[in-house]
C-alpha cells in the first residue's frame, strides 16, 4: 500500500506574509507620519522554533517599512523580501539565492495578492480571517487571526509533520528533555 508523504515535512524555508499574517493588519501612524506595527510575541517564538528544527524562515512582503525590518533582523529571519507587489517574482530569487525550491517552501498569506504564491509553494497557510478567496486556495487555515499568534501554529503544524509531539517541540527551551515528561502532548 502506497502512502502520501505529507508535503508539511518536508518544508525548509517558511516564509510570512506581514500584514494580516504577523500583524492583526492594524497600522499605527505617528505624529512624524511613521508606520508602526503590532508584532505577537507567540510569533517570535516560532521563529526561534523553526530555527531549532532546522527550518528557515522570512518575511514577503508587497509593503517595506522599518518596523518591519527591524523586527525581521531581531527575530533573525533567513529571509528579508519587501517592496514585492509581485511575490511569484520574489520566489523564484528566494529560491536563486538559497537554493531551496518553491516545492520545500511554505507560505502564509492573507489576501489576494498572495494566492498566486500559494497556488506554486508546497504548502499554503492562511489565517482564520483571511479573505474568503485566500482561505479557498490555502492547504491549512490556523485557528489564530492575524496578528494572534499564526506564526507559532504554522510552526507546530509544520513539526507536527515530521512527527514531533509538542513536548519535543519545545524541549530545547526547558534545557532538559525530560523536563517536559508527564506534559500533555
């Protein structure tokens, strides 16, 4: 009997859309007209979470702004795509620059113009309050909303795939493996 890999457990390289996705889609407009932007901290963790598993992780974006920037270089993420209104363009450099095919890619997006992306990429996420035409063309819809914490689930569903129980998942972050023993999973 022949069984489908599931494509989640193969995926190198997650990247994030940002508004809508690590944002709730809310933008702040200081008194000197700059943006500023509401990251989840939950999101933050995931990235670190990836990392430990071996998995990378970036921002695409169609918008470039310096609280993005800012936030991309503090989490350390691999990737940093902004000012992209065609994100298909974005990927195939993404997968120049790092050799990692749109096939071991996974992307989270929230409106139209990442379903694009999400029709060429292994596996496409998409928040709970996407838009209605995202959340058609996603192979997985979170739980969370934008801006709630997508990240981190996107992270577990993806270790998930390869078979991690969420003690192992975050094992690393308690120092001892054993610690977590008795945890629910």
């Amino acid at each position: 009997m022949m069984t489908d890999v599931d494509p989640r457990a193969s995926v190198e390289l997650v990247l994030f859309d940002v508004d809508g996705v690590l944002t709730d889609g809310t933008l702040l407009i200081g008194p000197e007209g700059e943006a500023l932007k509401p990251f989840n901290v939950r999101d933050g963790v995931a990235v670190g979470l990836l990392r430990q598993h071996g998995i990378q992780s970036g921002v695409l974006s169609a918008k470039a702004s310096q609280p993005l920037k800012t936030r991309a270089s503090q989490l350390g993420m691999d990737v940093v795509k902004v000012g992209f209104h065609h994100k298909l363009e974005a990927i195939r450099e993404i997968a120049e620059e790092t050799g990692i095919a749109a096939e071991a890619i996974a992307f989270v997006g929230d409106d139209i113009i990442d379903i694009p992306v999400m029709n060429v990429v292994a596996v496409a996420y998409a928040p709970a309050d996407a838009h209605p035409l995202v959340l058609e063309s996603a192979d997985h819809v979170t739980e969370a909303c934008g801006g709630r914490g997508v990240a981190r689930e996107v992270a577990e569903s993806l270790l998930a795939a390869r078979g991690l129980s969420l003690g192992e998942m975050y094992a690393h972050l308690l120092g001892d493996p054993d610690s977590l023993r008795g945890v629910v999973q």
